[in-house]
C-alpha cells in the first residue's frame, strides 16, 4: 500500500511539472516562438505582456534618439518580463540592453549580456536570438583584440541569420565582419565584405544600413591616412543619419569628422564639427561620446593658438573621464542586480510549486489512514533533506563559480584598469625632458607597470579563462599547465589520451576548476619538484589523475576547504574520487566521472 501511494503521489507531481512545461508556437519575425513558462496561468500576465511589447518599442524607437530613455524602457521590460518568468520578454529586453551598451562601449556587460542571451534562446528555440547574441559576442571580443574568436562568432551569426533569411540582420553582420578584418588590416577582405553590406542594404533601401557602411568605410580611409577619401564618406553618412533623424549616427559620425578634419588641419572645420558632436552627445547623454568630442576640441584650439580654450576642454575631458568610470560602475552593478532579481524570482517561484505541491499531498494523506500518512510523510521530508542538501551543494559551486566571476571582472576591469591608465599617463611623459638618470628611472618603472598589469591579465584569465567557453577543456588545460611552468620551480606535466570531442559545459567548468585547485595546492603546500595532469577518455567515463612527488599530507584525515569543495564537485557530476597519500611519496588524486559529450 505504501508503494501504492507513492505512485499516485509521484504521478500527480507528474501531471503538474507535465502542465508546467507545456509550450505554445507563436510568430516573432521570420520564426516562430517557443514560449515555455507562459502555459501556466498567471496573474496580470496577458496585461504585463502588453506593456512588456509597449515599452519594447518605446525603447527601440529612443536608442538612437535618448540613451537614457532607452534604458529606461529596457529595465521596464527585464523586469516585468522576470516577474512572470517569460523567457520571449527577457530575450527582448537582452537585445536591447546589448545594442545599448555595444553603442555606450561596455563591452564587459555586452559580454555578459551576449552569453545570457545565447543560452536563453538556445533554452526556447529562438535562434533569431542566439545569431543576434553571437553578433553581439564578436562585437565584445574585437574590442579587446581577440580577432580569431571574434571572426568565428561573426561567421556564425552569418550563417545563421543566412538560413533565417534575416536580409536586415545578415547584411549588419557581414559588416561587422568587415570591420574585422579591416582592424586586422586586411583591408581588401574588408572592402568586399563592405561592398557585399552596401549592395545588400541598397537592395532593402535601408537609409541606415547604408549609412553605417559608409562609416565603416570612412574609418577604414582614417586608418589608411587617407584622410580626403575619408571626409567625403563622413560627409555622405552624416546626410542619410540625417534624412532619417537618426541622432546617434549623426554624433558618431560627426567626431569621426571632426578628427578627420584635425588631421587634414582643417581645425575651424574640425571645431565646428566637435561643437555640433558635443550637443548631440549631451541630447543624447553619452558620455563616451562626449569625451570624443571634447578631445578633438581641445586639440583644434590647441593647434590654433586658443590654449585657454584648449585648457578649458582639457579640463572637462579629465571631468567626463571621471563620469564615464562612475557610470561604468554604476551600470555593472544595475545589470548584476537585474541577474539576481532574475535568479531570486526563479528561486521563489520553485519555492511556490514546491508549497502547491505540498498541500496537494497533504489533500492525499488525509484520506488514508495513519500508518499510511505516517509512511508517507517520512519518506517525503526525508526526500526534503536530500533535497535540500544537494541544493546547498549546488548552490555553494555556484556561489564560487559567481564569486570567480567577479572577481575577475573586479581584477580585470578595477586593478586591469588603474594600472592601464598609469601606464598611459607615462607614455604622456616626455622622455627628452629628462636627465639620464630620470630616463633609467622612467623606464624601469614603465615596465614594473606593464608587468604588473600583464600579471593581472594573467590571473583574470586563470580565473576564468576564455579557451574553456570556446575551445574547450582541452585547451584551457594546455595554456593553464604552460602559465603553471613559468614558475620554473615545479615542472608540470599534461598528459591527454582521447577527448577528441568536447564534453557538456558544466562538466568541463568543474573539470578545468577541480584541476586548478589541485595545481594551487600543490604550489603552495607540497613542496614537490614535479607534478602530473592526466586526461584520460574511456567508453563510458573520464578519468583525472593529478599527482606529485612532494611531501603527501601529514594528516589525511583532515582535509581542507579545498578538497572538500573537489569532493563536492565530483559529486555533483556523479562521479568518483579517491585520494593516496604517502609522506615523501607525494599525492595521487583519481577522479572518475561518468561521459556526456557535446552532440
């Protein structure tokens, strides 16, 4: 009877999770919707989504018109979209944050927002949204230079917008693609991939579109130092962003021109340009905008004689500098409180399910008799602990998995940041100036500042390095065991049979994490001289070996945080581990956990 119970207990979980997760087909574009947490009902729902579309377009209409009008109506949407958990409306509000911060220049909060948007749609089956956040990941990843991955996120957003038939979106992505190529300058490959974005939106009669290649086009003649052919593009993009009252345009073009005038000492023109870009940028509250602006200024005075003019923009440069790091920090902290309402919203509506579920047991208990209910309600508390436990679990990796995160972002964005403006700051130092003994001085702290700053790159990226979420665990363990044997003190070994194929996502994070715990203790407490990683690939499982001839551990029965945080990683991949240890013999740990490979 028991057993008898616990099926119809099971099976009503069943039909409600079933319910729940019931989907509906809808238009969006070109492609069709998958909406997967709107099929329970929900109140206010139907009103919320009408506003959720209302403030969506508001948004799209002001981003380029008012910034802060535009993310005034984006915030509306994330919220109202993560108080019904509507995964359509959240997707909404991410491109238009995206696109937002791709024109502020916060590529670090684009990069969060692209990988939140990638895994969502991929969630929902919404690829017209995993292209756009791929777009919007190769935009990040050109702003700091790492042009392989940027290429293959473009091209992947080619040919997805390709099969899609998103004319619109294609054409802005294969001129993505184009600037590129040109910032690697390959300047012919750009040429054609321009020519290809001209003639697709000239075929779309898209006034825009065409007049962002015409830009794109113009900046690469500023490169090329061809600073005429340059000026008459400037001038034919400034008239369509014109034609269609397209106010940002208008600014990004005009300090394009301004600083194409200055280097054509053309300085009455080039001010004039700047002053018109300077208005704009303050309609438009952008910051980043504004200090281009007023550094083309301060320079055009400068080169005809104002210098109290030149001064005055100097100053508000250094002022709006400021502004622009306060608001940088001010938005990062926005979007992760956004990402933690987003995650204590799933957290309380689990916790809503989990109390329905409740009482409808508790309507089950009452019509059996004692023994039954008694049986019953053992089993589902105890059923809770483990529960419970394996949520406190999860929830600790995921705490430190957050925790790396940050503070990375804290090292890479704060500490990464004040030791690039230092080193900037010396380049301004003139060298000529100087006695020889200051010049030895000089360069001595030069490169102290360029070293530490490398020192801190390195460790962001060791946090959480950039090869695991693109290529793989493989080759975040190549370049984690080569940084390792920079310290000329142990001498690590990598050892790989098989992994031809890569591993799910959560698998290789725990992998490459476990590994780097391993390697930290064993520079910091074993006092060995060499030390070994082994990848092994089997049929059904895999297996890491890590293991030194240091010292081993004086008292195996007491272990620290670290290997207690391995011990639960292992088994949160319901995997094995077993650790040997002699003294003057080293450690060997063995972690075996079960195979589940990328499709």
């Amino acid at each position: 009877m028991n057993e008898f119970y616990k099926l119809i207990l099971f099976f009503s979980f069943g039909c409600i999770l079933f319910a729940a997760q019931c989907t509906s087909i809808g238009q969006n574009g070109q492609e069709k919707a998958v909406e997967v947490v709107e099929a329970k009902p929900q109140e206010g729902f139907a009103e919320d989504t009408a506003l959720i579309r209302k403030y969506y377009k508001l948004g799209s209409e002001y981003l380029f018109l008012d910034a802060e009008k535009s993310m005034f109506y984006a915030k509306h949407v994330l919220r109202l979209s993560q108080k019904h958990q509507w995964g359509v409306g959240k997707l909404l509000a991410y491109n238009l944050l995206s696109t937002y911060y791709l024109l502020d220049g916060s590529y670090d909060i684009l990069r969060e927002l692209s990988n939140e948007t990638i895994t969502l749609s991929r969630q929902l089956n919404l690829p017209t949204f995993t292209a756009h956040g791929k777009r919007f990941l190769g935009e990040s990843y050109s702003e700091y230079r790492q042009w392989d991955s940027s290429r293959i996120n473009y091209e992947h957003a080619v040919q997805m917008f390709t099969r899609l038939k998103a004319d619109s979106s294609l054409a802005l992505s294969i001129e993505n693609l184009g600037n590129c190529y040109r910032e690697k300058s390959m300047y012919d490959v750009a040429v054609k991939l321009y020519d290809q974005s001209y003639k697709m939106f000239d075929k779309m009669n898209s006034d825009w579109g065409r007049a962002t290649v015409l830009q794109s086009i113009g900046y690469m003649h500023v490169r090329l130092a061809h600073y005429t052919e340059a000026e008459q593009y400037f001038l034919r993009s400034i008239a369509l962003f014109r034609k269609i009252d397209n106010r940002y345009g208008q600014l990004n073009c005009l300090n394009d021109l301004s600083n194409t005038y200055f280097y054509l000492k053309k300085y009455d023109q080039s001010i004039e340009a700047g002053l018109k870009a300077f208005e704009y940028a303050k309609i438009y509250h952008s910051s980043q905008q504004t200090n281009w602006a007023l550094v083309t200024l301060a320079r055009s005075y400068k080169a005809i004689g104002k210098y109290d003019v030149a001064l005055d923009y100097s100053q508000e440069v250094n002022f709006v500098r400021r502004m622009i790091h306060d608001e940088s920090i001010k938005r990062q902290y926005t979007m992760y409180q956004l990402m933690y309402d987003n995650k204590l919203m799933d957290t309380e509506i689990q916790q809503k399910i989990i109390n329905e579920q409740r009482v409808q047991q508790r309507i089950l208990i009452a019509f059996t008799c004692v023994v039954i209910l008694s049986a019953i309600f053992l089993w589902f508390n105890n059923k809770k602990l483990r529960a419970k436990n394996a949520e406190i679990e999860a929830a600790l990796i995921e705490g430190q998995t957050i925790e790396r995160k940050r503070v990375a972002a804290e090292l890479h964005d704060h500490l990464g940041g004040t030791l690039a403006s230092l080193n900037w700051y010396l380049y301004g130092i003139d060298k000529k100036v100087l006695s020889e003994e200051e010049q030895k001085i000089y360069d001595s702290v030069h490169q102290m500042v360029g070293a530490a700053y490398r020192e801190v790159r390195s460790l962001s990226h060791n946090l959480m390095p950039a090869e695991l979420e693109e290529h793989g665990l493989t080759m975040a363990l190549h370049r984690l065991i080569n940084k390792l044997n920079e310290n000329k003190k142990i001498a690590f070994t990598f050892n790989l049979k098989g992994m031809n194929s890569r591993l799910n996502n959560k698998i290789e994070f725990e992998l490459y994490s476990i590994v780097l715990e391993l390697t930290n203790n064993i520079i910091k407490h074993s006092g060995a001289t060499e030390a070994l990683v082994e990848l092994t690939e089997n049929v059904k499982t895999i297996v890491l070996i890590v293991s030194d001839d240091g010292t081993g551990m004086i008292e195996p029965d007491r272990q620290g945080v670290g290997l207690r945080n391995i011990k639960s990683r292992v088994e949160s991949l319901h995997g094995k581990i077993q650790i040997h240890s002699q003294i003057k013999n080293g450690i060997r740990v063995e972690i075996e956990i079960p195979k589940v490979v990328i499709k």
